[in-house]
C-alpha cells in the first residue's frame, strides 16, 4: 500500500509498505482523508520532534524513522480483531491517535496526555493516517455517525481546541482573545462560539482575518500591526480586559499581547507548539497575577467534539482549503502550506 513515510528534515517519501497485521482489541481502518498538521510542517522543516530519529527508537512503539506519517484522518472499520465487540465494520469513524503505554488508565477523568513516553500514531510510529490503512487499539477508535468523512478529518484539531477550552476554564458570557488565526487558532475560536463564549481574534494576514470573519468564528476581529489589541479589548470590555487569552501563533509579541490584554487574574493558555524559547514579559504576569496554563492535545475530548459537529454547533467544511491526492502531497501540500499559509487552512490528503 502507499504511505508518507518520514526519514528526515526535508525528506519525506511516497513508498510502497506492507499492509499492517490486525491483531487482537484492534481494528482495520482504511483511510478515507488525512489532514495536514502544522505539527507534520514543524517535522518537515525543523525536525524530527516527535518522530523518533533514526536509531533513537521511541520507548512504546520501538519504531524510529522512517515513520508513517499522518494523525488527523478519518475513514471506514473494515475488519476487527478478536475481542472487538462495540465497533463493527462499515462503521466511519476517526481516531483518537496516541501511542500510550499499556499500563496507563484512559478513563475519563484521567490525564493520559501527559503519561510518560506519550507520542502519537503518525508521528511516533504505528502507523498513519498518510497511509491507505492503519491498525488501531480499539480504545482509540470513535464513530462520527454520518459526520461526512472529510469533514471528520478536522475533528482531531478540533478536539485540540476543545481540550484547550477545558483548560482555560471559560464559560459562556466570558470573552476570549485568540492570538492567531491560523488553523488551530480558527477551530479554538469555532469551539469558544459553540459554548457561548465572546471571541476576538488578532491576527495580520488579510487573507486570515477574512476567513475569521467568513466563517463566523470570531464576533471581532483585531489587527495588531492597526490597533492596540489591548486598548480595543477592553473598550469592547468596559475596561476589564478579557477573561481569558490563546496563545495559537509561538510568537513572542502575540504572547506578550495576550499577558497585556487579559484582565487582573485572567488567564492565558498556551496553545501553539514553539521552535524557539520565547521571550515572556514576567512582570505582567506577576502584577496582574495572571494563571499561565499550558495544553496538550487532548483527553477524552472526542466523543464532546464530535457531538458539537453532529449537534451542528460547529462546521467544519468551511476550513477546508484543498483536497490532493497522496502522491502530490509535498508539492501541492507541504509547500502550498508553508507558501500560502495566509490562504490555506486545511488541506486534506486521499491516500
């Protein structure tokens, strides 16, 4: 079967694999659409970060590179293993894609995400969604119902957006500032408005402060390199500042903005992955006694994410950008992100 495979920075590969082996408690899913991550661009250029570097195997799946690539996709159940009883094949599903030791407890309540070694399926190995087909413990596996499938391929960065809503402890009435619009930072905003959350978005490309406002995610949206965010945040605030601020962009000013612009005691979470130590103004955060989370991915987030798609509460096919096939996957999807990151959002893979 065909699969991106990952050996380097700068080197990812269409190749010909075996296809996986279904084992007991596992499942067959042949992939229907893969999204690319700002996460696969970060390994593409300035890795490898999560995928385990050749001869360096990652400690749960022993894999290291070459990897299959790919962690935000969807498709149909097409066999089950042994002792696999509530799914069933046909079943369109998406999956949750973690690497987690065997050991660990991923019942609700119970913060896997940051269980020691954890990585993710299509970054440290077991397989991807730029693949034609994966095998995938079933605990990993949720069915969408008739989410249409590529559509489904966002619900994983959704899920992302939704956890970092959790973390941030925001409820409806509030307002929050989102530093970033780009992917991550756009499905966070779609997330906030679904639970009645207030939404200002900075952001300076044109082309993305008009997919904010296109898409209905964001009820103002704020040029920094224009306005004081700050000074505007709380005129739109009666002089209070937002309760709470995303950081989705590792960028040092918008960081320093976000410490700006929420109130005394509010609380800025961290989104964004960085490449570089960033610069923190500590001061601000002293003074204001500002609460500076971070978040990870996500921990039984899906089955909530995907009920605000059923529900109609969020939309996901306005955030899709293009659809390539697999074998055009450097040319027209890695370089088109890293080139027209201001114009694409999402863009999906057909393996």
């Amino acid at each position: 079967m065909r699969a991106a495979r990952y050996y380097a920075r700068h080197d990812i590969r269409i190749e010909d694999i075996a296809e996986p082996v279904l084992l007991p408690g596992t499942v067959m899913v042949q992939v229907a659409w893969c999204g690319i991550c700002g996460t696969d661009l970060h390994e593409y250029l300035d890795g490898p970060i999560f995928v385990p570097a050749h001869g360096h195997p990652q400690p749960i799946s022993h894999e290291d590179a070459p990897v299959t690539l790919g962690h935000e996709f969807s498709g149909t159940i097409t066999a089950v293993g042994d002792g696999v009883t509530a799914l069933h094949v046909g079943e369109n599903v998406v999956i949750e894609p973690y690497i987690i030791g065997p050991g660990v407890d991923t019942g609700p309540g119970h913060e896997y995400q940051l269980s020691p070694d954890m990585n993710f399926i299509g970054l440290g190995g077991r397989g991807g969604g730029l693949s034609e087909k994966v095998v995938v413990e079933q605990r990993w596996v949720h069915p969408i119902g008739d989410i249409p499938l590529d559509a489904a391929a966002l619900i994983e960065p959704l899920a992302v957006g939704h956890h970092a809503w959790v973390r941030s402890g925001a409820v409806a009435g509030d307002t929050a500032v989102v530093g970033g619009a780009g992917p991550i930072g756009l499905l966070l905003a779609a997330v906030l408005k679904a639970q009645g959350i207030t939404v200002i978005v900075s952001e300076v490309s044109e082309a993305r402060k008009a997919i904010a406002v296109r898409t209905g995610v964001a009820d103002h949206v704020l040029d920094p390199t224009l306005v004081d965010v700050g000074a505007e945040v709380r005129k739109l605030t009666e002089g209070r500042g937002a309760d709470v601020g995303f950081e989705c962009s590792s960028v040092d000013a918008v960081l320093d903005m976000l410490l700006e612009t929420v109130k005394p005691a509010g609380v800025v979470v961290n989104v964004s992955i960085w490449g570089h130590r960033p610069a923190v103004d500590m001061q601000k955060l002293v003074l204001k006694e500002i609460d500076l989370r971070g978040t990870i991915a996500y921990a039984n987030d899906h089955p909530a994410t995907i009920k605000l798609v059923q529900d109609g509460k969020v939309r996901l096919e306005p955030f899709i950008t293009g659809r390539i096939d697999l074998g055009d996957l450097i040319r027209d999807g890695f370089d088109a992100l890293i080139e027209h990151k201001d114009t694409e959002v999402k863009i999906l893979v057909h393996p």
